[in-house]
C-alpha cells in the first residue's frame, strides 16, 4: 500500500471524527443557545486554534509558510469560505423547516456525489476494488442518516417535504465545495490556507446572524462555552485533515467518502455518552460503514 493512499485513508477517517466529534458536541448546545449562534461562537473557537496551530508551526517548530499568493488566491479563498458557510446555514434552515428522517440521508448523500464527480468528470483513477469498496461505504452513509419517522402519514410525498429545496442545495454546494477546494489547495500550505478560509467561513456567519438581528451574547456563567470551543477544535481537525489530504494526494473519492461517514462517530458517541438508542438501519449503516474501511485498508 502506498504511502499516499495511507495519507488518503487516514485524512479522511481525521476529517470524519473531527466532524462527527463536532456535531455530538453540537447536541449540547444547539437546544440552548440556537444552531447559528453555536455555529458562530464555535466558529470564532476554530479560528483561534487553527491561528495557534500556525503559530505553533512557524514560532516552535521553525517551520517555513507561504501565504496566499495574489488576488486571484484571495478571492477564491473568500469565495470557498463564504461557501460553505452558506452550506451550514441551508442545512440548519432546512432542517429546521422539515423531517429529520428525510432530509438528513439527503445531505448526507453529497459525499457520494463528490466522489462520482472526481472520478467521472475529473478523471480519477482508482481501481474497480476501489470504486466497488467505496460504494459499500456510501450506502453505509445513507442508512447511518436514516432517522425513525414518527409520523407514519401515508400522504406524505418526499418531493413535497419541507426544507428539502434548503437541504438538496446545500448537498450540492457541499460536493462542488469539496471538489473545487481539493483542486485548488493541491500543493499548497494547507495549514495556512485552511486558517484564511476558515476565518472567512465564520466571519460569513457572523455577518448573516448580524444582518438577521439574532442575538449571540451568552453568560460567561454558561456552561456551553466549553462545548463550543470542543466543537470549534474537532472542526479544525476536520479541517485541516481534509485541506491536509487534499494537498498532498490525489484520491479525493477516498477522502470525499470517508470524511463524509461522519455520521458514524456522532451515533456511536451518543449511545456511549448519551444512552440514545440507535435504529436498525443506523447499526446496518454502522456495521458497513465499518466493514468497508476494513476492505478499502486491505487494498
């Protein structure tokens, strides 16, 4: 096994915990104090350890940084900042709007969608054992985001379900996110340029929470901030192992996929720490999820 194909494999199963560890930390705060103001708050915590990182880097370690080079550099870094806080912001309207059951295996589908994209539209070359693998992990995806729905209507239509328009566009957004920042951090310092889009990303949301009069003051008293700030550090990791993977490999499908399994983490955490039950799609998803890592590390 190559060492890039090592690199792929373990920046994609750093960016899927580091998500997954965020969104359980999520279910902390979100009930308190509002999906956009824990997005904002953590947000401004991930900044902070993504700038100690580069200093950390540069000041301890002596190790040499390039910033972004040019205008052209710049603008693409606001543009893929304010991106994906767009993406965060459909999915919590959306979600916010409609059944979890439906809409959640719907976004999640958009790690699948990225990977089809790199191999098909961008030429990819991985083996068929490869493709065949990662097709096991993605329906693994689609069955951990399978949510119990309670309602049990037999009038409900999916085309017509609430938020859907809010959650199919953020999907797509986040693949087109996904790809475009895999081509465009190739070669680069990621480090540096995961901290500038970063800082755009949760500078976005603090414009739009400002522009939509929320309030995003909390007690020092809280007992949140320290969620927050969880929250913002397993971002960072995401963050920076995707920006890491993406840089320094060529198999975006691999991490595409694996970091999108984020589900995984955030279920398995929650029944440890949290006693919530897990459906029996969700123990499927979890037991292929698992099982095609296995056979994808067997390469």
């Amino acid at each position: 096994m190559s060492l890039e194909f090592v690199t792929a494999i373990t920046t994609g199963l750093g960016a899927m915990f580091g998500w997954g560890l965020a969104d359980f930390f999520a279910k902390k705060t979100i009930d308190k104090v509002g999906s956009v103001v824990s997005l904002v708050w953590a947000h401004v915590f991930g900044v902070i350890v993504l700038a100690l990182a580069v200093c950390f880097q540069v000041f301890i370690l002596h190790t040499s940084f390039s910033l972004p080079n040019g205008l052209e550099d710049w603008d693409l870094l606001l543009f893929f900042g304010a991106l994906q806080a767009v993406v965060y912001l459909l999915v919590y309207q959306g979600f916010g709007k409609g059944k979890l059951s439906v809409l959640n295996p719907v976004f999640a589908s958009y790690s699948g969608l990225a990977a089809l994209l790199s191999i098909v539209l961008l030429g990819e070359s991985i083996t068929s054992y490869v493709v065949l693998t990662l097709s096991v992990i993605f329906l693994g995806i689609i069955f951990l985001s399978i949510e119990k729905d309670s309602t049990k209507s037999k009038k409900f239509r999916f085309i017509n379900t609430p938020g859907l328009k809010e959650v199919a566009l953020a999907s797509v957004l986040a693949a087109f996110w996904t790809i475009s920042w895999d081509h465009f951090i190739g070669g680069k310092d990621w480090l540096v340029y995961a901290l500038f889009m970063y800082a755009i990303m949760a500078l976005t949301a603090f414009i739009v929470a400002k522009v939509q009069q929320i309030n995003l003051s909390i007690s020092l008293k809280s007992d949140v901030w320290k969620f927050l700030f969880l929250i913002g550090a397993c971002e960072v990791v995401a963050y920076a192992a995707i920006s890491l993977g993406f840089s320094t490999t060529s198999f975006t499908s691999i991490i595409a996929l694996l970091s999108g399994a984020f589900s995984l983490p955030t279920l398995l955490f929650a029944r440890l720490f949290l006693k919530e039950r897990l459906n029996e799609f969700q123990i499927a998803g979890t037991i292929i999820v698992i099982l095609g890592i296995i056979f994808l590390s067997l390469r």
